[in-house]
C-alpha cells in the first residue's frame, strides 16, 4: 500500500471488452503467432548481424537496437494479453503494472530517438557522402544510441513517480491490453490529476515531437537532394538505401498521427475499436520491421542469398555423393 491513501493491491487489465469468450481462443492464437514473429524476427536479426562481419555497419547497428527495442516491448506486454485470454489471467500487481506503463512509454520514447538517429545517418549518406566515414562509424553510432536509450529514462522515471504519488479509489480496471499512462490515470482520485497529466503531456510531445522534427526535416532535406540529381540511376539507388528507413519510420508515426489527429477533430472511436488500434500500431511494427531489415536491405538480402545458395549447393554434392 501506498502512504496516500491508496486502495488498490491490483489492476485488472480488460482487453477487448466487447470480445465474446468464443474467440478468446482465435485471439490469444493470433497474439501468440504474433509474438513469435516479434521473437524470432528481431532475434534473428540481432544474431545474423552479430555473426556477418561485413555488414557490421552503422545502419545495420541501428537496426539492431530498433530489433532489441522491439524485442524487449513484446515481450513485456504480449504474454499478459495472452494469458487473460489463455488462462483467464487478467490482474497485475499495482507495482507490476506502474512498472510495465514505465518500460511501455521509455521504449516507445527510445524507438523516437533510435529513429532519430537512423535519419540522420541517411541525411549524412546522402546530403554529405564524401564527409560520410568522417563524420559516421560504429562507435559515433553506437554512442548515439547508447544516448537515445538514455534520454527518456530520467523523464519517465519522473513519469512514474509523478502518478505513484496520487492516490487510487476509483476502479481497478485497466481499459487496455497493458497498462499505459492514460488508462492508470484514469483511475487516480486528485485534484492533481490534470497538472499531472498535463506535465506528462509535454514529456512526452518531447519525446516524440523533438524526433519527428529531425526525422522530416531529414527526410525532406534527402528527397530534395534525389530529386536533383540527374542520374537516374544514381537517384534509384539512392531512393533505395533510405527505402527500409522510411517504412520502419512511418510504420511507427502514421498511426499515432492518425489517431491524436482524429481525436483532436473530434472523432470517436468504440472502446474495442480504440484498443484494436493502439495494439496495431504498438505491436505490428515489431513483428514486420525483420522482414524490412531482411528484404528492403541489399546487404542482408545478398547475405541471405548467399547463404542459401551455398547451403543449397552442400546438399546438392551431398546428393550427389550418396
């Protein structure tokens, strides 16, 4: 118990509350298959980076801490959805769920910063190519990134601590998969609610907003620079080395854009239908951003090609052996 009052020992995560207890089955199979391609797909390409030395570069590095990222977030939010609707396994701690909204917005905070760095890898790929090797390595990289997983961690960290200091005694049902800010708030009891609240706010535009800055005005600094070049072929290639960065990007932004734009023109969503999209647009990049890495990527693609030729030439001649 906290020393302000607080009531509740638990909360009870509701998950789609329109869902009929037919399908809880169905669902909870999608979720598992979804969280085995987030699985395998980001172990995947942690290892076959680790292992190929040449491509060791400083895109694939930053692919590498996008697929951790994603890794560590469905691995704390998708087990609980699926055991609510496996084994009927809806509560979580009052603790557990504070802990969980704390590593929910810090990821989705490093995801923003982590992309912020892949912009401007590719602004200074394209825009300044010979200052390239001077300006980008490995270690600059591996700096930036190790800055992008820092910066939000005393932010949410003073988050957390904002909402434990209210009291809670108002329902301990969390509207949502996992336990995020706004659906904890929800429940708090104070006067204080709506400075907290505001405070996180502009937290987190700050997490967000400073990222999608640097990510457009890169973007768009990039397209301008194609758009001049008078070699077709030299514009192809160079529209492709920012292709995987670009689907990654808005595959994280747009559907958070749509739905902060649509609730500030005043559109409502059903509650199912509000959770549905959240859960897409936290989730579904997480399991499609390996096949991005793997297909979108002329390296890791002729790597993979490689590979599998070689591997299908073995059993060829041992074939040929027997």
């Amino acid at each position: 118990m906290l020393p302000n009052d607080t009531r509740l020992d638990h909360f009870t995560i509701l998950g789609f509350p329109g869902l009929h207890p037919q399908y809880y089955g169905p669902v909870s199979a999608v979720m598992f298959v979804v969280y085995l391609g987030i699985v395998f797909g980001n172990v995947f390409i942690l290892a076959f980076v680790m292992h190929e030395k040449k491509i060791q570069k400083p895109t694939y590095l930053i692919f590498c801490h996008l697929a951790l990222n994603d890794l560590v977030f469905g691995t704390l939010t998708l087990p609980k959805i699926i055991a609510k609707y496996w084994f009927d396994s809806s509560l979580l701690s009052f603790y557990g769920c504070f802990a969980q909204m704390f590593f929910v917005h810090y990821l989705g905070a490093v995801q923003s910063f982590n992309l912020m760095v892949m912009a401007l890898d590719r602004f200074i790929s394209i825009c300044v190519p010979l200052r390239y090797s001077a300006f980008i390595s490995n270690p600059v990289v591996s700096g930036l990134c190790g800055i992008a997983w820092f910066i939000p961690l005393p932010i949410m960290i003073v988050i957390v601590f904002e909402a434990l200091s209210l009291p809670f005694c108002k329902s301990n049902v969390i509207a949502q998969c996992y336990c995020d800010h706004i659906s904890i708030m929800s429940q708090a009891c104070s006067d204080r609610v709506l400075s907290v609240t505001l405070k996180t706010l502009s937290l987190a535009l700050f997490c967000l907003l400073l990222p999608l800055a640097f990510i457009i005005f890169s973007y768009t600094s990039i397209f301008a620079i194609i758009l001049k070049m008078s070699n077709a072929a030299g514009r192809r290639k160079s529209l492709s080395t920012c292709t995987p960065q670009i689907f990654v990007t808005c595959l994280f932004y747009l559907p958070r854009c749509f739905v902060y734009v649509a609730n500030s023109k005043g559109f409502s969503f059903s509650l199912d239908f509000r959770i549905f999209i959240v859960l897409l647009y936290s989730l579904i990049p997480a399991a499609v951003n390996p096949l991005i890495y793997c297909f979108k990527t002329q390296d890791i693609k002729q790597c993979l090609f490689m590979k599998l030729q070689r591997a299908r030439i073995g059993i060829e001649m041992r074939r040929a052996h027997d």
